[in-house]
C-alpha cells in the first residue's frame, strides 16, 4: 500500500478536488490510504479570523465565516451531481465553528488549544468534500478525522507524537478498511491528545502526517502530491531556471526543507527514514512528470551540490560586548531564554567577533526575545560588559545543500567566491553547518542575487 498525501495548493476548488480523486482513481491498485491539506489559504484564514475574533472585529469575522462557508459551499456544489447531504454537513460543520469564534469575542483572547481547535476545521472540511467525490466516481472511501488517531501531548501548535499509542490507533482503524476496498481521506495537521482534546502537528504540518500514517502502516512509499514538478534545485518563485531534482538522501532533503524548500515539511523525514519508507514529491497537475523521491540511497550526481534554499522575513539578534569573556555562560543565558520563549533559532553564528553571539530568528519573534534579553542582562549592560542587544531586520538564510560536498575541497571557497564577485555582502556565516550544507546570511535585498548567482556557479541551471 501506499500514502498519497494533497497540499492545499493542489485541492484549492472543485477542479483540483475532482483533479485528486482522479489520481486517487488512477492509483487504486496501489491502495492509497490518503492525507489531506485544508484547501488553499483556509488554515491561514481561520487562523487569522481567531486573531480578529480576539480583538472584537465582529464584521471581519462574519465575513471571514461567510468565505469559509461559501468557499466549501461552492466546491461542493460544483464538484458533486448531488451535493445536498454533503453542504449539510458543511453547514453543520461550520456552525459549530461560529460559537467558538463569539465565545473568543467575549473573552476577548484565544488559547493556543483553542486556536488549534479552530486551525483543524480546514482538514475536517476538505477530508469531507474529497472522500464523497470519490464516493460519487463509485469509490468507496470515507473521509476520516485523526484527532483519536494521531496521539500527541498537549504541545498545541506543534504538538508531539506519541508514535506507540499512533501506531497502535492508526493501524487498528485503517488496516481493515483498506482490506476491505475502502479509500481512507485522512485530515492531515491535526492530532489530539489522549484525552481527546485537539491538537496540530504545526503549520505545513500535514507532510508530517503522510509520513506519520506510512509508518504506522508500514506503507511501500509516500507520494506527495503538489503544484510543483518534484524538489526543485531552487524555489521556482525566486528563480525561473530551477530544475527538478530526480533523487535526493534523506539527509539532503532534510536540510533543504529546514532551510526553506517548503514542498516538504523537515519533520516529515524521520519516519521516513525510520521505516525506510521513500518518499516521492509530484505535481498533481502534472502526473506524468516523474518528480523527485527521497530515499536512503541516492546515485551521487556529477555536481556537488543538489539545490540552493532560503527563508525570508527573518531578523538577526545580536548580543555584543568586549566584556562577554565568559562566553559559555553567556550564550547559555541567551539560549536559555530563546527556548523559554518557545521561539525557533534557524541558526547560529559568531562570525562578526568572538565577542558576540548572533542568532536568526523569525522577524515577529525578534522584539520578544530582545525585551527578555535586555532584562536578563541588565546587570552585565549596566557593567559594560554587554554593549548591546540589537535586532537587524531584512534578514534571509540562504543554504546550499548536497552530499557531493562532502569531501569535495574548495566547495566553501567557490560559495563565497561567486557571492564576493556578484558584489552580495555575507552577514554572516552559520555555524555548525552539517559537512552537506553551507548556509549563510544576506541582507533580504541581496536573496535573489545569491541564490542566483550561485545557482548558475553550480551549473543546476543544466
Ligand atoms: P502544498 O500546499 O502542496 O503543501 P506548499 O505551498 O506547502 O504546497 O509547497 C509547494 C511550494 O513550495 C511551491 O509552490 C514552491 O513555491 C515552494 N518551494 C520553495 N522551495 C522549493 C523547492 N526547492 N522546490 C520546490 N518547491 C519549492
Ligand atoms: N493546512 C495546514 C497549514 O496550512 C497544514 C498543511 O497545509 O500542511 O498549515
Ligand atoms: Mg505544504
């Protein structure tokens, strides 16, 4: 059997929904159990409609409620002959969304658990609509919320399996169904706890979840299904030329997805791997394109280098001072309150002196971290041993990735090189990078010109 998983990009209206069940059609024999994404952009709505929801825009949310239900209303309509039993659904569904979006009004705040509650109604929704377009084409299948399946702890918004408790769960629902001819749509994203309360995985969470129900199923492969030709050796937004890579190692596609390949969500290698499980990446709208697979054994390529990634909208954190002696102790006060905050590090470096530690983070949680900070050194600022905390905004990461660099001298030579000759000024470089990567960083302004500059160096243009 395999895992068939569909992003939000590749079930954004009835088209694309009945698009998916024609591959899940087409795929029968291979008898898929499937993971759904919410349809495109709902968990970025619901999300932000919980956040509006908060603040007493009572107009904003009705409307945002409104698109919700005429966005699912209207692929209901148009991808089923006989919608009727399905829009009640919806409409039922929906309306017990309502409630919780006027109680968070009164209360004027939101949990993290009720903002998971509320980010799991895209997967309910879409999982819905797809399993009865099959049901319609004369598939059977059913669609299937993983809430009492995918057992986590209550580590809302990324929450962590308890792979024992899923594996049991998921194998004991799924197996006999798939036994029995029936096309499970499993909701991607989201979890819930033992007790039933319910959780996510994270956002882009629900590569993760295929991953997750391949190895609980013992699945042959997973197939994720998306608007691109495979991994490409850059992000096709940012450079028209990238081209798809045929094969990458697990760890390669590890390290271009943590540093921004954002077809596949980084955790959704580990139980990949650990089942051995490959994973293939392809378009939905291109099936005959064979796209990438990931898998523990690769053919080494000619190039050293597999694909260049970056993430935008990030700030670099600096701490500063001639005095900071005892670094150590420094920079584990410093990570000490960056993990507190529950704020996510991409990476670390000491490039500018051995008097600083500098740290990249996501732009919004920058402030935070330097208020903390601030406070936690206050003495030591005071003493001018510290000289600042400071924040530079317009940050990105860039990262090149390949296991043909390891081993292979002058890689590092030839990055900074091309960059120095392009005239793209390095911030700084990260540290720690494993021997199949080098990352760095640029101003935002700079992105462009270094992925591309290196990108052509490399030759992943050809
Ligand atoms: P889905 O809704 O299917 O999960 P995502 O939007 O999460 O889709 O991921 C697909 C997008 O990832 C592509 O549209 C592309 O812009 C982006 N992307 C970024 N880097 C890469 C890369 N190296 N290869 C392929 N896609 C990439
Ligand atoms: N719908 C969820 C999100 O937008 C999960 C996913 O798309 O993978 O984050
Ligand atoms: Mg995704």
């Amino acid at each position: 059997m395999i895992v068939m998983k569909f992003g939000g990009t590749s079930l954004g209206d009835a088209a694309k929904l009945t698009n998916a069940a024609e591959l899940i059609e087409a795929n029968l024999e291979k008898t898929p159990a499937v993971v759904v994404s919410a349809m495109a952009s709902v968990t970025n709505l619901l999300i932000d409609t919980t956040k509006n929801a908060a603040l007493g825009k009572t107009a904003t949310v009705e409307r945002a409620v409104g698109e919700l239900s005429q966005k699912h209303e209207t692929a209901a309509k148009q991808s089923l002959k006989q919608p009727d039993s399905v829009l009640q659904e919806v409409r039922h569904i929906i309306g017990s969304l309502k409630p919780l979006y006027e109680s968070i009004g009164v209360l004027g705040e939101y949990t993290p658990r009720s903002l998971d509650l509320i980010s799991s109604y895209g997967e309910r929704l879409s999982s819905l609509l797809l399993a009865n377009i099959l049901i319609e084409r004369g598939v059977s299948s059913e669609p299937i919320p993983t809430a009492d399946l995918v057992i986590t702890d209550d580590n809302f918004g990324s929450a962590n399996v308890d792979f024992k408790v899923t594996r049991a769960r998921v194998a004991k629902k799924v197996k006999p169904m798939l036994r029995e001819g029936v096309t499970p749509i499993l909701t991607g994203f989201l979890s819930g706890t033992e007790k039933g309360v319910v959780t996510t995985l994270g956002r882009n969470g629900s590569d993760y979840s295929a991953s997750i129900v391949a190895a609980c199923l013992k699945a042959e492969e997973v197939w994720i299904w998306s608007d691109v030709d495979g991994v490409l050796t850059a992000d096709p937004k940012l450079i028209a030329e990238a081209k798809t890579v045929p094969e990458l190692s697990y760890r390669e596609a590890a390290d271009l997805s943590y540093f921004g390949a954002k077809v596949l969500h980084p955790k959704s290698i580990l139980p990949a791997v650990e089942g051995g499980i490959p994973i293939w990446i392809k378009n939905a709208f291109k099936p005959e394109v064979e796209g990438t697979v990931v898998k523990a054994e690769t053919v080494r390529d000619k190039k050293p280098i597999r694909g260049i990634t970056s993430i935008r909208n990030l700030s670099l954190v600096n701490v500063e001072g001639a005095g900071m002696v005892e670094l150590s102790n420094v920079a584990a006060k410093v990570f000490g309150a960056v993990a507190n905050l529950g704020i996510n590090v991409y990476v670390i470096s000491q490039a500018s002196s051995e008097h600083s530690i500098c740290f990249v983070v996501d732009k919004g949680d920058a402030s935070k971290i330097v208020r903390v900070l601030k406070r936690e050194f206050s003495e030591r600022i005071m003493h001018r041993d510290i000289d600042e905390v400071s924040v530079m905004d317009g940050i990105a990461i860039v990262a090149v990735v390949g296991e043909g660099m390891i081993g292979t001298l002058g890689i590092a030579g030839r990055v900074f090189g091309t960059l120095g000759k392009s005239k793209v000024n390095v911030v700084a470089i990260a540290q720690g990078a494993s021997e199949l990567n080098i990352s760095f960083i640029v101003k935002e302004e700079d992105l462009t010109k270094a992925v591309a500059c290196l990108h052509r160096e490399f030759g992943l243009d050809k």
